[in-house]
C-alpha cells in the first residue's frame, strides 16, 4: 500500500450517522473531509470524523494524528473481564497494523453504497 490509498478492512452501516469502517493506511491520519474513491467503480465516501477505541483511550493506548480534528469514541460494556481484555488486545492489535475507524458519508449519488471489505480507495485530501 503507498500514501495515496487505504484499504477497507470492514464497513458497517449505522443509521442516520454514516459507515463505521476500519480502515487500514500508513498516513499521518485522515483529515475531515478526505475523499475515499474506488478507482473502479468511482463511487466515494468522505471522512467525517476519527472513530477512537474507549478501550484504548482508558489506557491511553490509543494512536492519535493532529490532522483528525473531528471525532467520536465508541466503549462497549463486556460481561466478563476475559472478554473486556480480549477486546482491548483486538483493538490494540488492530493499531499495530495500522487500522483505524473512521466514520464516513457516501458523496451525492451514491448515499446508498458503502465500500467493500477489502477494497483499495484513492485518497484526496482537501485543502
């Protein structure tokens, strides 16, 4: 993977908000308001926010990029400390490969499409 692409690692649609995606790329971060394009297809998403782990923030194990300027964090409630621990060494893991959660919005025409796992998007990062 160079600079000027991300791979998308998973996408989930939450209503009235946009795509929770996992997205794995080697920048400095990805700024609101970077566009995401399929090469392919030419359908894309802009980057709304940085989605952080509460997990990781607790621990103050979380990445952080000064250029992600809007964000949100999502903590999740575990039955057992096992599954808590399980989660966070996911999370952590996650970051040592360099995948990050975003949240992201379809550009007009395409307000129904999401990226697919595993695709490779274009990034455009705006001014």
């Amino acid at each position: 993977m160079d600079h000027t692409s991300v791979k998308i690692i998973e996408c989930y649609t939450i209503t009235g908000r946009g795509l929770l995606t996992e997205i794995q790329h080697s920048l400095d971060g990805l700024p609101p308001n970077t566009i995401l394009m399929d090469p392919s297809s030419k359908q894309a998403w802009v980057v709304k926010k940085r989605v952080f782990s509460g997990l990781l923030m607790m621990a103050d194990s979380e990445i952080f990029f000064d250029c992600e300027t809007e964000f949100e964090h999502l903590s999740f409630a575990f039955k057992t400390e096992a599954e808590r621990d399980k989660a966070f060494n996911n999370e952590l893991e996650k970051r040592k490969r360099n995948i990050y959660g975003y949240l992201l919005i379809p550009t007009m025409g395409h307000s129904n499409a999401k990226p697919e796992t595993g695709s490779t998007l274009l990034v455009q990062i705006e001014p």
